[in-house]
C-alpha cells in the first residue's frame, strides 16, 4: 500500500512553517527583492556603486552587502539611504 504524503494539500506557507523555515524564507525573499529594486533603480538612473556609496555617505563593502540578495542583515537606516540615493521612499508596513 502506498504511503500518503503528508504535504499534499498544504499551502506554500503552512509547509515552509510546519518545516520551521517560515519566517526565514520570508526574511530572504524580502530582502532578494529589495536589492533588486535597488539595482534596477541604480540601472535606470546610471548610478555606478562607486556613485552610490558616497550618495549613501558609506563604504562599497557596505555596499555591496546591501545589493547581496542573501545578506539579511541590514538596517532600516541603510534601506532609508538607499532610497534616497536613488530618489525613492522606503514604505514599510505591518500585515
């Protein structure tokens, strides 16, 4: 006989918080995004990272660290100056 899967019939987010990795896989899908909005709003603007760090009034290293789709750890305030580099607001809000 066979064996039923458990899984099926979940949905995406009710199997990645039975698994433990709910908040985890939110985390990086969140932050993958916000630095591709980043470097598509650099890209339309022309602004090289050289520009966008002193924009940013910080380092390259930090930088890139910001444009790393899976470093999460990065502060509202570096986000904040991101978008203000890039002409943009950061709009951040509970759910």
């Amino acid at each position: 006989m066979k064996k039923s899967n458990k899984h099926i019939g979940l949905s995406l987010d009710a199997f990645l918080k039975e698994e433990g990795i709910l908040e985890e896989t939110r985390a990086v899908a969140l932050k993958e995004t916000l630095a591709w909005q980043v470097q598509q709003a650099m890209e339309m603007n022309k602004i090289s990272k050289v520009e966008m760090a002193r924009r940013m009034n910080t380092s390259r290293a930090a930088l890139d660290r910001l444009l790393d789709p899976h470093n999460v750890s990065v502060t509202l305030q570096t986000l904040s100056r991101a978008a203000q580099a890039v002409g943009r607001d950061l709009r951040i809000e509970l759910m």
